[in-house]
C-alpha cells in the first residue's frame, strides 16, 4: 500500500525585505506594505518584531487570518545619524517554521546649517570705541564658506569678512563699533551684519545679526547676579546684581516681562531685586537687565536659569561619538536632556586659554575644571583636563548655572578619534589634500581627489598628554609665535587602503586648542583607489574608529 505525505505550506512574505530612509528632521518616512501567504491556508497568524523591543518600528494589524495585509511604519524622531536592523517575524498557525522579514532604517544627516551664536549685538557708548564683541558660527555638518559684511552702518566693522567654518571648530567673527562721529540720543543706532553660506547647498544662505548702539554717558552695566540659578518652584527670592551706573533710580527687570522687579538700592555698583515666584514657574532663561531712565536705557543682559535636575547620560568623543574610554587632552561632547543653558553658546579665548565657563554653565571631570568648548541645553562639548587620571568611572559633573548634574567616564592613555566631514565620525574624513601637481590644498572628496604622493591633513583628538613641556596646557590655544611646534613622540601609525603612510607632522593647529590634533600623511604608492578608501590612525597602540573614508583617484 502506498501512502502519500502532503508537504506543509511554506510562509512566504512579499517583499523579503524592508528598508526605509529617513533624513534628520524631514518628515516621517511613507509607510510600506507587508503580504504574507502559504499557500491556500486560512490559518491565523501573528506578527512580532525580534527584537521584540524595538520601539522605532510599528506593525498593523498584528494578527489575524492569511492571506495577510500588513502596514509597516517607522517613527526615527530623536534616533542619531546611523543605520539600524530589525526583523518582522510572522508566525502561522500549524506552520513550523515562521517567515523573518529583516527590516534596515537609514538614518542620515540633515542638510548643514550655518548657525550663529546670537542674532543680536548692543553696543553702549561710552567708551569709545566700546569694547569688542564676538559672534561664532558653527556648521551642522559639511565645510561651509561664508561672507560677513556689515550694511547700512559706517559705524560698524567686521572681521574676518570671509572664510570657511569647519564642523566641530567655530570661526569666532569679530564686531567693533566706532562712535566717534554719532551724537549722543535717548534712542539707539542700528546696523545689521549680514552673514551668507556661500558655495555649498545649506539650509540657510543669509542671516542677519542686529547690531545697535546706544550713545550716552549713563547706561547701567551688569557684570554679574547672585545666585545665577534656581530649580523650577522654589518660591521668590532676591538676586543680587553687580555691575556699574547704577542710582536711585535704577530698576531691574526681566527682558520679557514690562513690570519691573522690586529694586533695592545698595551702592553704585549692587541693587537687590526681588523675582517672585510667578516667575520661576517654568524651565527657561530670565534676561535680567538694569535699566535708568532717559537717556540711560537697558544695561546688556545676565542669564538666570530656572531648571529642572538634569543628568549627564553619555560622555563620548567628539570625533567619533564613540563611548569607549577618553583620553586626558581629548575632545569630549557630553550628552543629556536638559544639562545645559536653553541659549546655546560656543568657547571664548581668554589671555590664550578657552575659558571653562560657557553661559553660567561649568563641566568638572575628574574633579578638574574642564574647558567648555560649546554648550547647549541637551550637549556640551568640552576638552577632558590633562590632569585627569587614567581609571573607570571617573566622575563628570556640569554645574548649570548651580543646578548639578553628573555621571562618569573611563579615561585611558590614548583614545584617537577622527574627525569626519559630517560630524557624525563616518564617511568622509574631515581632510585636506595638498595636491603636489598644483600645490594648493582642497577639502577631499569627490571634486578635490587626492593621488598617491599627495599630502592629507587630518584631524584627530584623544592622542593623549604629548606636549609635557607646555604648562599648564589644559584649554591652551596654539599660538603662531610658539616654535617649535610639539609633536606626538613616536609619531602615530596612519594607514591609508592598508597601506602605510609616512607620516610628516602630528602635532597641534596653530590657533586651535591643544588637543586637537593635525596630522600630515602621505598617500602611499599603490594605494587602492575609490571614493571610500578606509584611513586609520594609531596613537600609543590605540586605533580611530572604523568607517572613516578618502576620496583616492
């Protein structure tokens, strides 16, 4: 007698695989379609994602009859730059073997914006000429060239008028008034700097700075409040503010508010002012200012923080984001919600050192002041003191404006990281290629390839304690008189393709901070070529991360 088998039916899905893109901050990817079928069967069936925590992917319906009819979405808001995988598992009813659907989500950088650390200016005069102010640019990923020029203003100047600002490194621009021929009045005298991205696509091409100047001999300053922070609903308290040009008839206020605050007259130089409690109701900023009657006007403003407690949920290198151990000297960017100022603010240079107090806000790593390089309300880039100890869990601790918030991190040796071209620390090195056939330089890259013998610039941090002979060095800023240049002893290991490269200078940027390192390499013969030729750079055994290409022709 013969007896027949029946094969089961197989689960088979259409497509066999899902992926979706998604460019940071556009709108949310369109939603896919999943059928699934075995055979004729009828047979219920769930749907389940492995992992089963994977909170960036939604399913609807999650059950039901075959044939089925699935909606697959994704929701990337708040994901970083980067790909990420998961699997769409659909199980059925008396069928052994389920169907797996893997499922990809991109996640790719938004178009570079050039942004200013304020859009606004208040000279007061005098002196005269008052005493110079800065504006820093920042891009938000790729290079961006850039034209400053002042408009409709023969009292005001800027310099530089022209340059290129670098992802992670701002271009401080330079703004002076000149007084001298404006007559004193109640009301200001306004200009504008008109700053314009030029060459490369961005999400802004012009923006404007307001640059006013009052001109009278009795505008109140403050230099400084007491205290400068309070948690959300602490009830009213009294500020103390120091400053100068202040009488009688002084009064403080905050910026956003018409009535003034209750004033107290102490001297020239203090006033108490009395915030109520209606007024620390919320997370924010309060713009305190002391203002004198006509002519006097507004003094510039002192940021107030009303906060909540924060924490410090990551600290990592600000090269290549990775969260292995930092290295003293390196450049770190910590991460967490709400630990720094709702204003954003980028690094001041003072007496030739970065300053480590960035809008009333203070990083503290291993117990050693850290210099801030920029500070923001959910990240604060800053430069891990040379003096910090090698060891895990070392503490960090960011003092906004009195509210503390803290967590750790492990410091080795070294810990090189590499600068990419976009910021995120993949794909295309942060690189200048010195063309020996033209000897200029170019940003590598599609349009500025590099060829063995070619000179590549690249810039690292996390090398580590080399230049022992500079004291104190924590926060120095490179200037062009030191000569010699320090450089990394033994040089580090660049490998360009696999292949070695010899390596020229690694040492610091003339005019950056120490800790930022520039390294001359040259392309070796036989390099393989291609627009994401793999470079790494070892320093004392340690390598940069992976993923870090070159343009190679």
């Amino acid at each position: 007698m013969l007896f027949s088998q029946t094969t089961p039916p197989v689960v088979v899905p259409l497509p066999t695989s899902l992926a979706f893109t998604w460019q940071s901050g556009a709108t949310l990817p369109t939603a896919k379609s999943l059928a699934v079928k075995a055979g004729t069967s009828t047979s219920a069936y769930v749907v389940t994602t492995n992992p089963t925590s994977t909170p960036w992917l939604s399913l609807a319906p999650e059950s039901g009859h075959l044939p089925a009819a699935t909606t697959v979405r994704v929701n990337p808001s708040g994901l970083g730059v980067g790909i990420y995988a998961s699997a769409i598992i659909v199980t059925v009813g008396g069928i052994n073997l389920p169907a797996t659907i893997p499922v990809t989500l991109t996640v790719t950088p938004p178009l570079p914006s050039l942004s200013l650390s304020s859009t606004t200016l208040s000279f007061t005069s005098p002196p005269n000429p008052p005493v110079t102010q800065t504006i820093l640019l920042n891009t938000s990923g790729d290079p961006i060239p850039f034209t400053a020029a002042a408009q409709g203003a023969t009292w005001l100047t800027v310099s530089p008028k022209s340059g290129v600002v670098l992802p992670g490194f701002p271009t401080t621009l330079t703004v002076s008034v000149d007084t001298s021929t404006l007559t004193p009045q109640a009301t200001t005298y306004t200009g504008k700097l008109v700053i314009a991205a030029t060459g490369v696509p961005s999400t802004n091409k012009s923006q404007n700075i307001d640059v006013s100047v009052l001109v009278n001999a009795l505008t109140p300053t403050v230099s400084s409040i007491w205290p400068t922070a309070a948690l959300v609903n602490t009830g009213p308290l009294t500020l103390t503010v120091r400053g100068t040009g202040y009488y009688k008839g002084t009064s403080v206020k905050v910026r956003s508010s018409p009535t003034p605050l209750k004033t107290t007259f102490i001297s020239a130089t203090t006033l108490l002012a009395d915030v109520p409690a209606s007024l620390l109701t919320a997370a924010g900023t309060l713009n305190i200012i002391a203002t004198n009657p006509a002519p006097g006007g507004d003094s510039t403003a002192a940021a107030f923080t009303v906060s909540s407690t924060p924490v410090v949920q990551a600290v990592v290198s600000s090269a290549s984001y990775s969260t292995a151990p930092v290295s003293p000297g390196e450049l770190v960017t910590l991460f967490g919600t709400g630990i720094g100022p709702t204003t954003p603010s980028t690094m001041s240079v003072i007496s030739g050192f970065v300053g480590s107090t960035l809008q009333n806000t203070t990083v503290a790593i291993d117990g050693r002041s850290a210099p801030a390089i920029c500070v923001s309300r959910d990240q604060i880039t800053v430069q891990v003191p040379y003096a910090t100890s090698i060891g895990t869990a070392r503490a960090v601790a960011v003092n906004n404006g009195g509210v503390v918030a803290t967590g750790s991190v492990d410091v080795a040796a070294t810990s090189p990281g590499m600068f990419a071209l976009d910021g995120s620390g993949q794909g295309q090195a942060a690189a200048l290629v010195f063309s020996m056939s033209t000897s200029s330089y170019a940003v590598n890259g599609p349009t500025a390839v590099a060829h063995a013998g070619d000179i590549m610039l690249l810039y690292i941090t996390g090398e580590g304690d080399f230049a022992t002979a500079i004291t104190p060095r924590t926060g120095y800023v490179i200037p062009s008189t030191l000569n010699p240049l320090p450089q990394v002893n033994p040089l580090p290991t660049v490998t360009i393709g696999g292949l070695a490269a010899t390596v020229q200078y690694a040492g610091p940027v003339v005019g950056g901070v120490l800790g930022l390192l520039q390294i001359n390499a040259v392309v070796p013969t036989g390099v393989p070529t291609g627009l994401t030729v793999p470079v790494v750079v070892t320093i004392g055994g340690v390598s940069s991360q992976t993923g870090v290409t070159l343009v190679i022709k």
